[in-house]
C-alpha cells in the first residue's frame, strides 16, 4: 500500500471518527440531573450557538421566532458564556439541549428544522 493512500486513510477515519465521538459524548449526558439559573427544576429546551458558525446563523431565526411563541427557550452564545457550555460539555454548536425536570432528556447537534425542534419542545408539554 502506497503512503499516499495511508494518508487518505488516516484522514477518511479522522473526518469520521471526530464528528462520531463528539455525537456519543453528547448523548452520554442523557439522563445527567443539571441546575438551573433560578436554583429549581425547570423545564426548558437550551440552545447553544456561537455567532461565527455558519449552521448557528441558519439556525438562530428560527429560535429567535420559537422563543416569541415558546417562553422556555434559552439562548445561550459559548464564546460570551464559556463557563455555561462548560457545565454543559458543549463540544460543537449549534447544539440543542432539553431539560425535564431538572434532568437533561434530549440533544440535537447541528441545524435544525423548526419541525425538529418544535417536536423537542412539545416533549416538554407532554409532561
């Protein structure tokens, strides 16, 4: 096997595997009990973006009008509020997090349809 085709190799594994760990590392948080800014057992759907992703600029008007319909949308952009995405683990944006009963229940990485996200708030009606 030539060097050339080694190297493709090793890229093709790295362009798969990275974005595949980032995704299980995400949904290994399911389940993990979070605090809210109040102190109490929200329920919410928590959108993490920054303003230089071009996925998150796609995204951000569709939250932007979900939140004048939904009240418990939260924004929250990573390079003003580091030590949030910290507590939250977010290693790639955008990324959808929502939290029943002080309990994350779901994450979406990645743009999102306003369908997808809106069936992520209905989780939280359905109580």
């Amino acid at each position: 096997m030539s060097w050339v085709m080694i190297v493709l190799l090793l890229i093709a594994s790295y362009l798969i595997l990275v974005p595949l760990l980032t995704y299980l590392s995400a949904k290994r948080q399911i389940g993990l009990k979070v605090a809210s800014e109040s102190g109490d057992a929200e329920d919410r759907l928590i959108y993490f973006y920054s303003e230089s992703c071009p996925p998150c600029k796609q995204m951000t008007p569709i939250i932007d009008d979900l939140a004048t319909r939904h009240e418990k949308i939260s924004k929250i952009d990573v390079k003003r509020d580091p030590e949030t995405a910290k507590q939250y683990k977010i290693r790639a944006t955008p990324t959808l997090i929502l939290v029943k009963g002080g309990v994350i229940d779901d994450i979406l990485l990645g743009a999102k349809k306003a369908t997808q996200i809106e069936n992520l708030l209905n989780k939280i009606n359905r109580q």
